[in-house]
C-alpha cells in the first residue's frame, strides 16, 4: 500500500532504489493506523464581512441569481446579514 502511494503521488518511480533498502522495510513497521471519533465540530460561516456593505451587496446579489441552490442560500444568509447590520438612520 505504501508503494502505491509513493507511486500515486511522487510519479511512476515512487521511491525508487530506497523502497529496495533496509531502512524503507524498517519505517514500515512502524506505521500504525489509527481512528479518531470527532466529538465536536467548531465553525464559522464568513460572508465577506471584511468588505465594504456594497461589496457584500453586490456579492450578495450575485449568488441570489445563480442557478445553483446552495449559492443562492448563501447569497440569502448575505442579505440577511446585511440588513440585521444595517445601521438605523438618526
């Protein structure tokens, strides 16, 4: 399986004469697989909150007229976004 993936990812030679050698036999037994269970999942959703409203408008807009759903729920959490940050006139 290593071989493979050396192959995979370093090209047709893989790790060439060293996957012959002592050295290359004794790193593979010391692979050891492994499992983890993730308990928890913390993200963040960023909507170009670094750019100007106008910006974020105009993304916004973009992503609302797209054919692809999943855009245009982004672009919706966008407008939402702005309008709860809109700042009441005085």
């Amino acid at each position: 399986m290593v071989a493979e993936l050396a192959r995979l990812y370093e090209g047709a030679t893989g790790l060439g004469e060293f996957e012959q050698g002592a050295a290359y036999r004794n790193l593979l037994t010391a692979i050891r697989g492994f499992e983890l269970t993730v308990a928890r999942i913390d993200a963040k959703r960023k909507l170009s909150q670094n750019r100007s409203p106008l910006d974020q408008a105009g993304v916004a807009t973009q992503l609302l007229q797209s054919p692809d759903s999943a855009a245009r729920e982004v672009g919706e959490l966008m407008r939402q976004n702005l309008a709860r940050l809109e700042v009441a006139p005085r």
